[in-house]
C-alpha cells in the first residue's frame, strides 16, 4: 500500500500507472547501484523506492525532460 507520497499526487506528474513504475523503478536500480546522488535534502522514505517516488512528485525525476516550461 502506498501510503507517502500519495497516488493522486504522483499521477499529476506521470501520466500513468505503468508509466510512473517504470520512472520509479530505473531511479530506485540507480540509486541501489551507487549513482546515489540525493535530489531532495530529507526523505521520508528509507527505500530507494520510496525515494524515488518522493523525488518524482516533488518533480526532480520527470517522465520527459523536454516536456517541461521554462
């Protein structure tokens, strides 16, 4: 269940559930393989994934950087 951040939350930045997974999941694999560099200053999360998830919604990891206005 996720609890923190929320779905609704993360499905205003990513377009879809399936999307999002696969967003979450390339950035947790980074992260496991050392390519740790901390986008956020404090996690609430312990887990790479839940840190992925939480650099996703405050919008650090995007889907399409060339999507995003200047």
């Amino acid at each position: 269940m996720l609890l923190y951040p929320s779905q609704d939350k993360l499905l205003d930045k990513i377009d879809s559930k399936y999307s999002l997974v696969i967003l979450a999941a390339k950035r947790a694999k980074e992260m496991q393989h050392g390519k740790n560099v901390e986008l956020l200053d404090e996690y609430v999360s312990t887990k790479n994934v839940g840190k992925a998830l939480e650099e996703i919604e405050s919008g650090d990891i995007v889907l399409d950087p060339d999507s995003i206005q200047k």
